[in-house]
C-alpha cells in the first residue's frame, strides 16, 4: 500500500513540475499512521524539495476508499540561513580563539572581549529559539505572521557580525598569527571547522557507547536528532551540534508494546510514547539511561532532559 501511494505522490509531483529522477524522495510511513492502529490503511509522507526549501506531500487514504492530499512546508523564521552562517563564523573563531596556547595573547584578548566570545555563540541560538516558539507555538493556536521576526533575526546577526569584525580589527592592531590579515577568513573556514568536528565526533561516540549498552526487550536504543547528525532543528536555524549544551533524542522501537500501549490509552505525541508510571519497563529504561548520561557530562547544559521514547516505527534521523 505505501509503494502504491508513494506512487501517487510522485505522479502528482511530477505533474507539478517537481522533483525528478536525480532527487527521488523516500515515501516515510507518518507518524499519525502509528497511532491509528494496525488495520488502518497508513498515511505516507512524501518530503521533497523545491526552491531550496523541504516540503512534504501528505496522502490520506479516507473510510470511503478516495485519499486526501495535502501539502506542507518546514516551519522556518526568515533570514534563518544568514543567521545560521553567522553563528558558525563566530563559532568557528571561538573554538580557534580558544585553543590558542600562548597564555599572553589569551589575556590580551580577554582584557579586550570579556567572555563575549563564548557566551554570545550560545546566547543568540536561545534568542533565536524563542523567537521561533513566540511565532510557531506548540499549541498551534493564533500564529503571528513570521515575517514580524525579521528585525530581530538580524539584530542577532549584525551581533555576531559586528564582534567577529572586531576581532579581526584587534588581531591586525596586535598582529596576532592566524587572526590578523587575509589568515582570518582561513581561519574561520577551516580550523574552526576541524576543532568542531572533532569535539561533536568525541560526544557522539562517547554517548554511543553509553547508549549501546542498553535495550529494551531486545530492542537496542537509538538515537536521533543533533547528537547524531551533528544538526540541529528549525527552532534552532539548523545550527552545529554544540557539545557544551545539549540532550540526547533516544528511542527503541518496538511494535508489540507500542500498540498495547495505544489500545491502554497511553498518550502518543508525534508518534512516540514517552516514559511515563503508564509504561513502567520503558520508564526504569529512560531513567537509568539518563542517569548515567548526567553522570558522564555533568557540565554539559539540558542533559537532564534527555530521554527514551517508545515508537512503533523508526522514525526519520
């Protein structure tokens, strides 16, 4: 049933004039199918992409045999990508400032930024962040019209902006190596790179080593989400993991359970079943697996909130 209606969908892109051979999406069993039960005919998503933005064509078969079509696009506040490449410049020249082993240039710049240079990278993804609840709240009541957003996205950027310069101006005035002249923008784009890639590879396999160890009758936990892509979501512009504030996005999958669970009324929210007294086993799981994260990262900010869900089916990473 998936594949024909994955058929439908294509055929309706194609009729649009989107899509094609070279970007053939995979049909995703939706997590509103989970949560209907095993004799209802599943909902498929169809995520694609046009214009340099993710949709998904939604197809619904109804009780009479016809299906409903209907379109969706990523939620994403304007100047998201201007933000997101803003953020990874002053990131990138953080993690560089910061290696640097010559305590003298260190306490020169110091004296010079403060902590600027380590709590603004942070500080402007939360800002960014609530701006994107205040206009996509959870409750999907009244939404403001996102466009209202734009000032204050670029007042966040022309922050990131604005410091990285001055960096640049203090390290020619000093003539810092590796932050003064054409060295700069290198510097950004390739060390910085290296230092991050490093320090999130490090987190994630540590923590797949943790939660490797783990399962739930059988079924082992996963996880999903930035830990695992090194990418974060729309709320937060798709900005790089950062491994000194973060949570873990873990699940096992398990079809048995989950449907038990759904005819005993349990709560599915997005297709997953949170630990709770109503599903004691994959309660005890989700706490011991935290428990021992918070013991490995103890500085790293929201670890606490990471948890194990119970799906029916693998969700999307």
């Amino acid at each position: 049933v998936i594949g024909w209606l994955a058929g439908r969908a294509r055929s309706l892109l194609a009729a649009l004039g989107i899509g094609g051979e070279e970007e053939e999406a995979t049909p995703q069993e939706s997590d509103e199918a989970t949560t209907r039960g095993p004799d209802t005919q599943p909902t498929v998503d169809l995520p694609f992409s046009m214009d340099d933005e993710s949709h998904t064509i939604t197809l619904a078969p109804t009780d009479d045999g016809d299906i409903e079509v209907f379109m969706a696009s990523d939620r994403k506040l304007p100047l998201w990508k201007q933000f997101r490449t803003a953020h990874t410049n002053l990131d990138n020249l953080r993690r560089y400032i910061n290696s640097i082993e010559d305590e003298d240039v260190k306490e020169l710049f110091r004296e010079e930024f403060g902590d600027a240079i380590d709590s603004l990278p942070a500080n402007m993804v939360d800002e960014f962040k609530a701006l994107y609840r205040t206009y996509f709240p959870k409750d999907e009541g009244h939404t403001p019209d996102p466009s209202g957003a734009k000032p204050d996205v670029r007042r966040l950027i022309t922050n990131a902006e604005q410091l990285v310069a001055r960096i640049k101006a203090w390290g020619d005035r000093y003539g810092i190596d590796g932050l003064s002249g054409p060295d700069i923008d290198e510097t950004i784009n390739t060390k910085g790179h290296e230092l991050w890639k490093a320090a999130w590879e490090q987190k994630r396999l540590r923590i797949a080593g943790i939660i490797g160890r783990y399962s739930y009758k059988g079924a082992p936990v996963m996880m999903r989400g930035s830990v695992a892509k090194g990418i974060r979501s729309d709320v937060k512009a798709q900005t790089r993991f950062d491994e000194t504030a973060f949570d873990v996005d873990m699940y096992v999958v398990h079809q048995e359970d989950f449907d038990k669970a759904v005819s005993a009324r349990v709560p599915v929210q997005a297709g997953k079943i949170f630990p709770s007294r109503q599903v004691p086993e994959l309660a005890t799981l989700s706490a011991r697996v935290q428990a021992e994260l918070v013991r490995e990262f103890p500085d790293v900010r929201g670890i606490g909130g990471s948890a194990v869900v119970l799906n029916r089916t693998p969700p999307p990473r």
